[in-house]
C-alpha cells in the first residue's frame, strides 16, 4: 500500500475512534426541575373517614406585649371605648393617628369577612409599626407584612426561587409557586380540600413542609385568602405554617388584601 493511502487510512480510523468518544448532549426533558410533592391528606382516623379532618395543634408566636387592640366587628374597629368605620374618611383618619407607629393586634370577631376590610389593611399599611393577627381560639398570633393587590404583584416580580403562597379557598388551599402548584387529590381542585366541611390544618402543614423541603432558601410566604373568606379562618390557616410554637417554616408571613374599590364620584355640582 502507497504512503499516501496508508495516511489516509490512519485518518479515517483516528475519525472514527473520536467520534465513538463523543458523548451524546444530555435529553432537554432530563434539564426540566423535578414534579413538585403531591400532598395526601392526615389520617383523620377510621371512624370519620376520608371525610374526618385530623387533628392539629394550634401554633403561633406568644401574643404581643403592649399592643393596641383592634376588636373587628364587621365594617366596625373598636379601640377601647373608641369605634371606627374605616370606609368613612374622617374615621379612617382618626385611627390612623391613633395607631401611628404603634403595635397593633387585630381581634376578628367570626363574622368580618376580607372584603369588608379593604380601608383598615390600608390603614394600618400605611401607619402601623407593626401588624399582629390573633388566632380566634387560642392564646398566639401572627405577625404579618400586609400587601394589597398591586405590592403582591410586585412581590411575585422579584427575582427569586419558591415566591411560596396559600390561596385560600372556600374549596380548600391551594398551594403555589414559581413553578406551579402543589396537586392533590383532584388535579382540577385545590392543594388541600376541604373535609367534612373543615379546614386541614394538618395536612397544610405537612403540604407546607414539603414546599420548605424543595424550596430551602425561601423564607417568605403569602397567605392570599379570597376576599369572600372571614378573618378568623384566615388566622385559623396560618397556624399551618408552624410546626411547634414559636416555630414557623417561614420567617415572613405576608398577607394579601383587597384594593379598597375607589369612590363613584357624584354629579357635577348644581347637577
């Protein structure tokens, strides 16, 4: 054989050898983050079935010192002997000045629903130093970063992994985050249904511990109760997101209000 055709012969069998090194590009579905944990229910034990909602302890922060009291009664604010209906301005003003920079510990009654809160989150966004939730029936409450609609969005803008919340439902909780939303039982339904026509504390607690699990630098979490939703259910769900007292999976609890609807301006003047 020539010199010339043994030189090529080496190439092509260098060629070849190389190409069998090369490993194959990795698959793109391979690249895809892993499915989030579905959540099954707490045994509510044999005797209520799928229907008994489990039992769960009540956790919280102890209840703060020196805090001025908020007692909810629908549209109504007590404080002391004080009473404020915040949709009316000149109320909303004088409990503004009443809670500047001070502690406040909201007491709903079993009947204020969110929707009839709109003007109060806004004045205690604006001029509470802080904002703390009692739970309805135990002795612990919530601190909260409160956020209306538009600092919510701006909140799910920011750059980071998780952007962990509960969507309170009157069906249930529905878990979500930057990569979708926890499943359940019913892929068209909520994270964590209701049962028996109660709230599963102790299954939002194992769901939420799953969430801590995959998203391990996340220390935020947004509670977004639908507006028709009562504030002391609201309160009832953030004792899920503790696993002992004084011990919650996420260090800030933000919660979501409804944007106060603006007032229907009245006819021209002499109209």
């Amino acid at each position: 054989m020539s010199p010339k055709r043994l030189l090529r012969v080496g190439c092509l069998v260098l060629l070849c050898t190389g190409c069998k090194q090369e490993k194959p590009a990795e698959a793109l579905p391979s690249l895809a983050p892993p499915p989030l944990p579905k959540v099954v229910a707490e045994s509510g034990g044999a005797e209520g079935g799928a229907f008994h909602v489990a039992p769960a302890e009540v956790y919280g922060e102890p209840v703060p010192d020196k805090a001025l009291r908020l007692e909810l009664a629908g549209e109504a604010v007590r404080l002391g002997e004080e009473r404020f209906v915040c949709s009316r301005p000149e109320d909303q003003a004088r409990l503004r000045e009443r809670i500047k920079e001070q502690r406040v510990l909201l007491v709903p009654d079993a009947d204020t629903f969110l929707a009839q809160t709109s003007e109060l989150f806004v004045t205690l966004r604006e001029s509470a130093r802080e904002v703390w939730l009692l739970h309805p029936d135990a002795p612990v409450a919530y601190r909260l970063v409160v956020r209306d609609e538009q600092g919510f969005q701006a909140w799910l803008a920011e750059v980071a992994p998780g952007k962990l919340r509960i969507i309170q439902r009157q069906d249930g909780f529905e878990l979500t985050t930057s990569v979708g939303k926890l499943p359940g039982p019913d892929a068209n339904g909520p994270s964590i249904p209701v049962r028996g026509g109660k709230q599963d504390i102790a299954t939002l607690r194992t769901g939420l511990g799953k969430l801590k699990g995959r998203f391990t630098t996340s220390e935020d979490l947004c509670l977004v109760p639908s507006f028709g939703t009562e504030l002391a259910q609201a309160a009832r769900a953030l004792s899920g997101v503790y696993v002992a007292p004084g011990e919650p999976l996420f260090e800030t609890l933000c919660f979501i209000y409804p944007t106060p609807k603006a007032p229907v301006a009245g006819p021209p003047a002499g109209q």
